[in-house]
C-alpha cells in the first residue's frame, strides 16, 4: 500500500454526562448505510487532527469545541478495501451549544455499556471497549 492510499480521520466520543455518549448513524448518502459510528471527519490539508475535529463536530452536530479541549485516547489503523484509515480518536467533554443533526445522520445519546448494542463502522467498533476502560479508569 503507498501513501496515497491512506486516509487521515479523526472521531470523538462526546460525553453528555459520565455515562452517555453520542452516536451517529451513518446516512443514505454514504457507504455503510445504518452502521453506527463515533462523529468525525476528514483532516483537510494544513490542519491538525485537533483542529480538524472541532471543524467536523461544529459542521455535523453544530457544537463548538476548543481543540485544546480534545483529549488523545488512542488510535485506529484499519484497512478498508480502497484505502487505509488512520483515526486518532479522541474524548470531548466540554463543548458549546447543543448537538443537531446537520448532515442528515441521526444521532443517539448511549449509555457507555450499551455500546455494543448497536452495529459499529468496522474502524469503529474496536473503540467500543477502549472507551468503556477509558471511562471507568476516570470516573469521578
């Protein structure tokens, strides 16, 4: 595989309290149609994966989001057909307004444990877990 096939993304798990988090379905518009996926988005040449997230969450959910308010968690390194994603993934507990459905997904507030409950992106679905650990190791 050469470097013109990987794909820089990012995601976030948006936290409305300790235990729930915000899911997207993936719209008619897109592959895997009705899979369900934490929100994110391409990086756009010149930005940093902070910056390009914040740019993502205000264009899908209408939130606004410092990047210094982003909190690093882990990584995803998956191979999907055409391309390889890279995916730093990232925690968001402070953030401005109120999340809408912008870009014709739906959206979903989960309880943490409930995650596994609904059909993931393949990249998606390894984080599952990782973000469960993650939330129990700092719970207040």
């Amino acid at each position: 595989m050469n470097l013109a096939n990987i794909l820089l993304v990012v995601a976030c798990a948006v936290f409305r309290s300790d235990r729930e988090v915000l899911l997207s379905n993936r719209p008619t518009n897109k592959s895997h149609v009705g899979l369900w996926e934490f929100p994110g988005g391409k990086v756009e040449l010149g930005e940093t994966p902070e910056e390009a997230l914040a740019r993502e969450l205000f264009e899908e959910l209408s939130i606004t989001v410092r990047p210094d308010s982003l909190i690093p968690i882990t990584f995803v390194s998956h191979p999907y057909e055409d391309f390889h994603l890279l995916m730093p993934f990232y925690v968001c507990h402070r953030y401005e307004g109120v999340p809408q459905e912008c870009e014709g997904q739906k959206i979903k507030w989960i309880i943490l444990d409930d995650l596994t409950k609904y059909p993931m992106l393949p990249a998606d679905g390894p984080l599952v877990s990782v973000l469960q650990n993650y939330s129990h190791k700092h719970k207040d």
